[in-house]
C-alpha cells in the first residue's frame, strides 16, 4: 500500500515568491494549496517585471505564503511530512532566501529538507496534473529558458537540444518593447498577431536548416527589429496594421520553429519505443494559442497524447516544487543543513553545454 | 581624457571573435560596459566572452530575467549582468555589484542604470547597427583610464 506524503513546497528563484502544500495518496496527487505572490500589476511601465531582487524581500514574503498556504490547507507543520525548495537554478538571491526560509522549518520542525531543481519542477508537473508516466517527452519553453527533454524518471533526463541563445518568451518580451507593446509581451504579441497577417512580411526560421533540435531566437527578434526600421524609414513610421502584421509573423515563425523541432524531438523519443507515448508541454510560453495549437497538431500526426498543463501550473509556482519533492521524499532523497543554492544547475549534465553559433563543447 | 576608437565587424562570428580576443586580456577589477539598443549584439558579444573563459563548457544563459549570471572562470569569477529591469540604484547595490566591481570581471548590458555607480576605469562599448548591412555592427570604444590602450591596440591592430 502506498503511503500519503505531504509536503510543503517553496518557490523564490526568479520574481515570484511562491509556497504550495500538496499531498500524494493512492489516488494520485492533490494540490491542497497554492499561494503566488507575483509583480504582475505593477511591471507595465518599466518594460519588464518589477524584479523582487532583493532576497529580504522573498524572504518577507515566503513567512506570509507559507503562513497563507499551510492555511488553505487547513493543515499545520505538524501534517507534514517534508520541506521542499527550489534549490536553482534562478536569481541567487532569491533562491538563498527560499533555502534558508526551507533550513529554517526544518531545522525548528525536526522535518527532513529536499532540494528541487526549478526545471525538473516544470518538467515533472504533467505527473502531477496528468499522471504521465516515464518515459515521456517534454519541450520546457518559458522567459529563460526552451529545451527538449526526455523524462526518464524523477532525475533522469536527457536533453534533446534547446536553444542556443535567448529563450522564446524572452524573444516575446523583447518584441513587444521594439513594438512599443505592454510587458508582459506575451500576451501582448498574441492580441495583436491576431488581428495580422503571419505572411506579410518575411521572417527568418533560425536553425531549420540544421539537423537535430537545437533553437535559436535572438536573430529572429534582430529581423524583426530590422523590419520595423524598414517600414519606419519607408513611411515615416509603423501603421497599427503593420504591428499586427510584424507580430503576426513573429509569433508564426517562433510557432513554425518549435513545431519542426518537436517533430524532431518526437522521432527521437519514438525511437525508445514508449508503451503510451507522450508529449508534455511546460512553461509560460505553452499559453501561447497558436503554438499551443500547433504542437497538438504536430503530436497528432505523430499519434501521441499531448499534454498541457492548466497555466497556472505552467508558470512558476510551488506545487510543482512540493510534488517533485514528494517523489524524491519517496526515493529517499534528503538533504543536508548544507544544501547550497546554485544559480545555474543544468537537469541533464552528461549532455554537452549549448554554445553560442550552433558549436557545441566537449562532453563534460 | 576619454579615448575613442570604433571597430566594425561584418558578421556576428567576426563579433565573436573579438569577444574571444578580449576575453585573455581581462581580470578581476575590470569591468565593461556594453552600451546600446536591443538587437545590436550585445548578449552575443558576452556570451562568447563568456564562453571562451570557461573552464568547463556550460550554458550561458540571457541575464534579462536572472539579472546576473556568475562564473568562475580560468581568469578569476565573473559577473554578466544586464540592468534593464532595475529602476533604482539600491537595487545595484542589493545585487552585491558595487563589491563584485572589486573583486570579479564584469561585464554590464544595460550600462546607463548604473548612473554615477559605474566603475571609472571600465571600458565602454557602444553597439550599433548599420544602415545599410544588417549583420554589420559598429562597436566604439572608449575609456579613460589608460591601461585599456594597450591591451586594445593589441587585439585590434591584427
């Protein structure tokens, strides 16, 4: 018989402060509560998120998510079976804040600490939201980061290929800022490339014509950078319809690019032959429509389920770090009073770095 | 005195290359700055800096959301940091960057936040398009503080 673990989860690495409680039964996983501070009211007129840089800060902040979720929960430190935090990679600051807060429950407590890595939280959440079983494939794309990963099992995973430069929703929020549109410029890219036309203008495809899944957004965000001063030397500036347009056409060529490496990536997990083949989408960007759209498109061409978690649970939160927890906690993972934060922690070591140009390194 | 001298590449790998050019030459205490708009290269320019210094090859990701991104390299730790999302100058000193212009290489995308912080004897380099070529940039440097003279002459007079 299964044991029900709870566990409580804590989330600082990037501008959200996060704490969650969730708890895995023999009926699978429930999230009792998830408690968000986010910057999201007041980050428009800076062109970016306000950052919560100062790890005094987080460290405010996770006393009251704590405080708020365990309530929600309706349960106490007492119902708990371990302390889960996101250890990197992220802001350091902010990361350090979430450890010492998570050192410190555990240390009063008696309650054993778990260290999660951010991107495994992300990668493992379609097993919380979906029960997925491993193998699976998972395209991670969010602000800072797009990879391909093969989910093995709890810290198994092998990375197919990411980007080599900036991320996709990176890309986003610096188009909306060359378009003069609101930050987050997700959501802001998406609302106008609605009312575009994707062919109007001509945007590059980065990394297409190279084989395997690596990506590449930087030069795509410099074309449209470039069109935007062509039509603003043109006319003397851009029409409403040519931002339409430019997202429009933006938004297709970031969605053409994910699709072709997904199919990519597909066929290499194919390969392993997977009993109930799967592709999990996670991160911010997933709540992109037209992308979104595409993938499935692409996953039922190749015959395999596609899952998108709720976008709740694509962007940063603490449930995905108490359910990782729990299946560590459940594979005897603990960790020390020493456990450091670590600003950049890859999920798969043994695959080489991406580098700059398309190069890749020796194998580490 | 401020000393200028503007170098133009034809290619974003003629961009890296200088990167890696430059990149021996520094050590902790040196810092540059590296000036203008989006799109004109400058996470490319630090990226491959960045990369060439390293020990153990690794991911050198955008510092846009992290703010700041820490190395220990061959020549000593290093910071890449970009400040476009700071808004106050106690957020730099809450970053730990005042105290890594010490004791670290830094390399700052997003210069002007810095305001009256930036170190005097940091190299400045200015990015920028051109009208004509998109994959052409123009890099101007400029410095006061003269140990910066020989090292650049050494690079760029190949």
């Amino acid at each position: 018989m299964v044991r029900t673990v709870t566990v409580l989860g804590l989330e600082s690495s990037c501008d959200d402060t996060a704490a969650a409680v969730v708890r895995q039964g023999r009926d699978g996983a429930q999230i009792l509560s998830s408690i968000v501070h986010s910057q999201d009211d007041l980050h428009s007129a800076y062109g970016g998120v306000v950052p919560e840089l100062a790890a005094r800060a987080h460290a405010e902040k996770l006393d009251i998510c704590v405080i708020q979720a365990l309530h929600d929960a309706g349960l106490t430190l007492a119902d708990l079976d371990a302390v889960a935090v996101t250890a990197g990679p992220g802001l350091i600051g902010g990361v350090v804040a979430g450890v010492m807060c998570a050192k410190g429950i555990c240390a009063a407590t008696g309650l054993p600490l778990i260290a999660v890595n951010h991107l495994a939280g992300h990668a493992l959440t379609p097993r919380l939201t979906d029960n997925v079983d491993f193998p699976y494939l998972v395209l991670l794309v969010s602000g800072g980061h797009c990879q391909f990963l093969i989910a093995h099992g709890t810290e198994s995973f092998t990375r197919l290929g990411g980007t080599i430069d900036d991320a996709p929703g990176e890309a986003f929020d610096k188009v909306a800022r060359l378009l003069g549109l609101a930050q987050p410029g997700g959501p802001a890219v998406e609302a106008e490339a609605r009312k575009g036309d994707a062919a109007h203008f001509a945007l590059p495809r980065p990394l297409l014509d190279r084989a395997g899944c690596d990506l590449s957004f930087s030069g795509l965000k410099t074309a449209v950078l470039r069109q935007r001063d062509i039509i603003a030397l043109d006319k003397g500036g851009l029409t409403r319809q040519d931002r339409a347009d430019l997202c429009a056409g933006f938004q297709q060529a970031v969605t053409d690019v994910l699709a072709e490496k997904s199919r990519r990536a597909l066929a290499l997990y194919l390969t392993q032959d997977p009993a109930a083949p799967v592709m999990a989408v996670a991160g911010g960007v997933a709540a992109n429509g037209t992308i979104r759209a595409a993938l499935e498109a692409v996953c039922a061409q190749s015959k395999v389920a596609f899952v998108a978690p709720p976008l709740a649970l694509c962007t940063d939160n603490a449930a995905m770090i108490a359910y990782t927890g729990i299946e560590r906690f459940r594979l005897g993972a603990r960790d020390g009073m020493d456990l450091a934060a670590r600003p950049r922690w890859p999920l798969d070591q043994s695959s080489p770095a991406m580098l700059g140009s398309g190069k890749k390194g020796a194998k580490a | 005195m401020t000393a200028f001298r503007t170098l133009t590449f034809h290619s974003p790998e003629e961009t890296a290359i200088f990167a890696t050019r430059l990149a021996p030459q520094l050590r902790a205490g040196d810092c540059l700055l590296l000036d203008g708009p989006v799109g004109a290269g400058k996470t490319h320019f630090a990226r491959h800096l960045v990369q060439s210094l390293l020990t153990v090859p690794e991911d050198v990701p955008s510092p846009t959301y992290t703010l700041v991104q820490t190395y220990d390299t061959a020549a000593g730790p290093l910071w890449h940091a970009d400040l476009y999302r700071l808004t106050a100058s106690d957020e730099i000193e809450e970053l730990g960057l005042i105290e890594a212009f010490d004791t670290a290489i830094c390399i700052i995308e997003w210069p002007d936040r810095l305001g009256s912080l930036a170190p005097r004897n940091a190299l400045c380099l200015r990015f920028g398009h051109d009208d004509n070529l998109p994959d052409t940039r123009h890099i101007e440097l400029s410095w006061n503080h003269s140990g910066w003279a020989d090292r650049i002459g050494a690079i760029a007079d190949v």
